[in-house]
C-alpha cells in the first residue's frame, strides 16, 4: 500500500476515484483495452450486491436462466432500433478455428435478441405467461472512453427478460423491479436515488418507456444506477413471439427487461468515499469489523493475541464479516491506515493494557471517534453499531444530495450553475427532444429523469419560453 497521501476530492475528484480504485486493491486494467480484472476486495463488494439482488428477485418469483454470450448477426439484424443503438458498440466475432465464419456472431452488448428469439419456441399460450426470467452474465460494449467500473467494454451484471399477456402486466413488472432497484440502491448500498422515466431521447434502445434510479456522486455528478424498461410488443414482433389469449385470439406478447451491473461498485465508492478512501456501507463491506493487535515483545503478542482470536470468533458466531489482522509484518500504524483505505466500518485496537483491564477500543470508519467498551459488551452490540453506520452513511449522502439539488429559474442560471456547482437541477421543459438536444449542446447537462406520473409543471420551459410539459431534473453525468 502507498504511503503517499491521496489527491483530495476537492482538488481532482477523478485522480482521487482512480487511486482510490488502485491502493484498495479493488480493480486494475486488463491487458485488453477496455477491459477490467475485479480483484477480491472490489469482487466482494459486488457479491454482497448481487446477493441482495438475487434474494429479491427469487422473493418476486423470477428464477435464473442462462443464454449464450454469442449471438449470431441475422438475429441482432431483425430488431432494427435494437441495432441502431448498439451497433457502434458492438463486438463481432468474424473467425474461430482458424477459418472465416460463415455468419458473423456477436458478442452480446445485452440479450433481448437471442432471448427472445428463444421465447418464440417457449410461448404458445396465455398459460406460458408470465415468464419471469433473470441472468447473470457479462456483456461487452466496445467503449472508446473507459473507467473501472464506471465503463469498460466487458462488465458484470443481471439482465432481466420477462414476458406479459397484457402491457398492464408488463408495466407493472418494470415498475415493480425498479422498486427492487430502489430497495437495494437505498437499503443495502446506502445511496439515496430518484426514481423516473427517462426522456424518448434518453430511453433504451427499443423500449416504450425506460424507467430508472439516478444517484448524485461526491463531486455533484449524476450517476444512473439501474433501469427497467417497458418494450411492449417491440420485440416480440421482431421475433415472431404469439400467443393465443384466453379468448382464443392470436396476439404478441408483451415484455419488459430490466439491468444493474458493477458500475454500482463505483456509485458506492463516489458516493460515500472521502479524502482517507473508502467508506463503506456494513451491508457490502467484504470485511465489517477489523481487529488490530497491537505488541511489541513476544511476551505481549502471547498476551493480546488469544484474546483477539476469540473475540474474532465470537463476532464472527454472531454472523460478522470479521478479519483478525495479525500479520506481523506491519506497524498498527500501516495497519491502521490500510482498513481505513479500504473502507473497514469498525477497526477495534486490543493491546495488553486493554487485555489487563477487559475492553478494547472500537474505532468508527465514519468519524473517526474513539470509544473504549468491556470485551464482553462488543458482540451484542455490534449489530447496532452496524446499523447506525449503514444509516449514517444514507442519511450523510442524502444531505449531501439535498444541499445540491436547485430550482432553474432561468437558463442562463442553470448553465452557469451546472457548469460551476454541479448537482441536480430542476424546471419545466416543454417535452420537445429538439429542444432537449439544443440545451445538453450548450451545457453537456442531460434530462437525468422525468417524474413517473406526468404532471404539469406549471411553467415554461426553461429554454425556449414555450409551454411546460414536463418537470425535468438535469446533470451533468457519467
């Protein structure tokens, strides 16, 4: 681990994201342009996510499939949205074996064209639906600009692809995922998000309607953190998809798809870390409590360390992700630094004057107070602690999020303010996509989300004085 002191967020948020990136061992550059190796302190991160994923999906009655990474170019071809917006982005597999491929195949940017050209064999009926069906997978986007986990060509993550009898249905469904969305955007990673529609020019390739969360990051940034798309019938005419309804009448059916990948890894690094490094929630902390032994003979070490190992075993009974770091290699000191780097919660320092007298001293990742505790009172009392964490850390991201949210109250505020303060703005836009396009030109700002029930927004538009149609909510984002 470097000793030298990070860059502050202040002065250069972006060498800030990548050191921090760096010395805590959570991701580095594949030796292929684009590409990303997760390394176990980062991968642990994403597990704990995925599981609290997962179990949500599982309790909403989806289970997981798996479909081919290779699609071959004839089915990308018959959704001709689908493939417009992809397309730049698409990597094509042209030769294997040694010999030009007879059909190109393509490696999936995302999966609606070879799953749902697989549904067509599976719907025949109004009784094959729903199909509620997950995947865990890796995609792959050729991206010219990339950064670790924010955006690289090859990423983890679960696409969603369910299927409807009736578009209410299915607009249910891409809501009710979004709420999964939401649920572990807030409660588990600890960022506050917005919830609403994308704008037509912001929407998923082929979608109806994309809804979606959008977080703010620490340097006043936007951050879109999940979205669930409603496709009506888009795709399910592309592949042929029919079904006979319970009246006996042929009609395609109805679908919507749904996406959250490691770039979440990022949000909760920009989102809670600080000048020290990381912060992170108790809820995906690969590692909640650390305990740092702390001896300077052998005499000592022999004292302090039984006693550390089972407090690690009575914290780790107790169901905490708990890590005993008895390497003797290394000053407390380093140690010190390192946990609070890499985003332990809570470091507990034992030494033999705590050994003599009973406690231990529990030290807060968040604040750094110090607080001296009984050894027989930290297990009970961890699960609390770890809770006030978790919610501090929300509570704290909110505030920050609140402080940087702004009422337009002309165009020329919002443009200077975008471009000086960042944060999210708020104002009537008049629904026109030209108009849209017009004011990201000028100000590299885009419409982040619309509320999910239109209302209006009892102004005009910011931009171009005519009728609001629409209350939009603007950023500059990744």
């Amino acid at each position: 681990m470097s000793t030298t002191k990070l860059p502050s967020q202040a002065a250069d948020f972006p060498a800030w994201y990548v050191e921090v990136v760096r010395r805590a061992d959570l991701a580095e550059h594949g030796p292929a342009k684009g590409s990303m190796i997760i390394k176990p302190h980062g991968y642990a991160i994403w597990e704990h996510t995925q599981r609290a994923l997962d179990d949500r999906f599982k309790a909403t009655g989806h289970e997981n499939v798996y479909f081919p990474l290779l699609i071959p170019m004839s089915l990308l071809d018959k959704e001709a949205d689908h493939v417009e917006g992809f397309a730049p982005q698409v990597a094509v597999v042209t030769h294997g074996g040694g010999e030009k491929l007879e059909e190109p195949l393509a490696i999936r940017p995302t999966s609606e064209a070879i799953i749902w050209s697989t549904y067509k064999k599976w719907i025949q009926s109004y009784r094959d639906l729903p199909l509620l069906y997950n995947q865990w997978a890796n995609v792959m986007r050729w991206e010219m600009r990339t950064r670790l986990f924010l955006r690289t060509s090859e990423f983890l993550w679960q696409e969603g692809h369910t299927a409807h009898a009736t578009a209410d249905e299915a607009t249910a469904e891409a809501l009710r995922m979004l709420e999964v969305y939401r649920q572990v955007a807030e409660d588990v990673l600890a960022i506050p998000v917005h919830r609403g529609r994308k704008s037509a020019g912001e929407r998923f390739p082929g979608a109806v309607e994309t809804y979606c969360i959008e977080g703010l990051m620490r340097d006043a940034k936007a951050l879109q953190c999940g979205t669930s798309h409603f496709l009506g019938q888009n795709f399910a005419k592309a592949y042929d998809v029919t079904f006979l309804n319970a009246d006996g009448v042929l009609e395609h059916a109805w679908a919507t798809s749904w996406g959250f990948s490691t770039r979440m890894v990022g949000a909760v690094i920009m989102a809670h870390g600080d000048d020290a490094g990381l912060r992170l929630p108790p809820a995906v902390a690969p590692i909640q409590v650390v305990i740092v032994p702390i001896h300077r003979t052998a005499e000592e070490r022999a004292t302090v360390l039984p006693v550390a190992d089972a407090l690690r075993a009575d914290l780790a009974a107790a169901g905490v992700r708990v890590r005993l770091d008895d390497r003797d290699q290394h000053r407390p000191g380093y140690k010190f630094a390192e946990w609070e780097l890499k985003g332990v919660p809570v470091r507990i320092e034992l030494g033999p004057r705590d050994v003599a007298a009973g406690q231990a001293v529990l030290v807060s990742r968040l604040g750094g107070e110090k607080e001296e505790l009984p050894l027989a009172d930290i297990v009970g009392g961890m699960a609390a602690r770890l809770a006030s964490v978790q919610s501090a850390l929300f509570a704290d991201a909110l505030a920050y999020r609140e402080a940087n949210t702004h009422e337009i109250s002309s165009f020329e505020a919002f443009a200077s303010g975008v471009e000086e303060q960042g944060g999210f703005w708020v104002g009537p836009w008049c629904g026109d996509g030209a108009c849209e396009a017009e004011i990201s030109a000028k100000t590299k700002a885009s419409i982040r989300f619309l509320p999910l029930e239109p209302s209006a927004p009892g102004g005009a538009c910011m931009h171009c004085g005519q009728p609001g149609t629409e209350t939009a909510t603007w950023a500059r984002a990744y």
